[in-house]
C-alpha cells in the first residue's frame, strides 16, 4: 500500500476499466450503414472512435459509415 501524506492507496480497492464505463454510464452502441444506405450491422463500442473498426468488422468492404448511439 502505498502512501501520499495522508491518502492511502489500497491497490485492492482500485477500480477496472470496466467498473469505470458502467460508472459512466455503460457502453455505447455503432449502427453501421453501406454506401446504399442500409443497415449492415451493429455493435457495442467502447468510444465512437472505435466506431470505424467495428463497422469494418461487421460489414466488411461494403460498409461505408457509422452513426455512434446511445452515448450517456
């Protein structure tokens, strides 16, 4: 256990990344779109910047943009 003055830090109390985004508000969501306008495929995303990779990952080469939704 570490100490700062009077602060103690108790490594076992620290919280996950994932105990931070439920905190936050839960994850977001990415609907992915083809250059047709429809809807290919969707998936849960940490941050819409990751929007992109998913939308790849679910469409393939016929995805052309993502719509981030569901942001706390």
């Amino acid at each position: 256990m570490k100490k700062l003055n009077k602060l103690q830090i108790n490594p076992e109390r620290i919280m996950k990344s994932d105990e931070l985004i439920t905190l936050k508000g839960g994850y977001g969501w990415v609907r992915c779109f083809s250059d047709w306008g429809v809807e290919c495929g969707s998936a849960e995303v940490d941050s819409c910047s990751d929007a992109e990779a998913a939308c790849r990952r679910e469409c393939g080469s016929s995805y052309m943009y993502p719509i981030c939704i569901n942001w706390p």
